[in-house]
C-alpha cells in the first residue's frame, strides 16, 4: 500500500496523532507490524519515530498507529522553516517485503 499523509506538528505543546488504516472499508490489521516515520529537513536534525523507540504505537487488532511527541520533543525540532519530507513506513511481520508507505511534507507550525 502506498499514500500521502502531510502532518502538522504545532509548537508549544506535545503531538499526538492516531491513523486508522483500512482496506475496502474494512479494518486492516496491523498486528506483529513495526513502524518508523523519518522527517527530514532540508537543514537541521532529523527527527525519527519508530515502535523501537516508542514514538509510535501500533494497535494492531484496531488497525491504528500513533505518533507521540512530548512537548519538549517538539520544542527541540531545530528546523525553523517548518517543511520537511515525511516518510512513515509499517512493515509486514514476516519477510514478505509487504510495506505500507505514506510520503508527503510535514509542517511545523
């Protein structure tokens, strides 16, 4: 699967989202799945988010992926223009090479 997602993370407090993924209008399951989300900016840090290390949670039965900032997580972000590319990827628990990729342009605002 493959799709478009362009987050807006606003300063002064922590971010939170929850996505629901579905397939023909029904519930994909998205148990045993890992994920990581890259937002790279064109200059400053890179900030990662992943299930390793806890920045997204996934509700595997529910079909649902959380990201989690705290509020100094998102004070940090060092990048200034607020545009970055955004790449969250959930990959399939066994070694089928089945992805699910949303690409797109993260704001912080």
């Amino acid at each position: 699967m493959v799709g478009n997602w362009n987050p807006s993370i606003t300063r002064g407090g922590g971010w939170t989202r929850t996505l629901t993924f579905t397939q023909s209008g029904a519930v994909f399951s998205l148990v045993d799945y890992e994920a990581e989300m890259t937002l790279t900016p064109g200059t400053g840090t890179t900030v990662t988010l992943s299930t390793d290390n806890g920045k997204l949670t996934i509700n595997g039965a529910a079909g649902t992926l959380t990201t989690e900032l705290t509020a100094a997580e998102v004070a940090a972000i060092d990048w200034s223009q607020g545009v970055v590319q955004s790449v969250l990827t959930v990959i399939s628990p066994e070694d089928t090479g089945e992805a699910i990729e949303l690409t797109g342009i993260a704001n912080l605002v």
